[in-house]
C-alpha cells in the first residue's frame, strides 16, 4: 500500500508502507531507502 509521510517541515516522501511506530510515526520504503515520518491525512 503506498503511503505519504512528511519528513521535516516541507518535504514529502510516497513510498511502499513498513510499519507503524509507537509515536504515530509510520516507516516507508523507496527502492532501498526506509524514510521515517508523520503520516499525510487524506
């Protein structure tokens, strides 16, 4: 399931859903890359 985080103020990352951190913060994958973040709302 694809998923878009926000990684710092403006920057967005859309990528293949991981896993769910205990903070709210979810886990992506781009290619090789994991990028932590705070999840877009719909």
């Amino acid at each position: 399931m694809l998923r878009t985080i926000t990684v710092g103020t403006c920057v967005s990352v859309q990528g293949t859903f991981e896993a769910q951190l205990d903070n709210g913060r979810i886990i992506v994958r781009v290619d090789d890359r994991l990028y932590v973040g705070r999840p877009v709302s719909k």
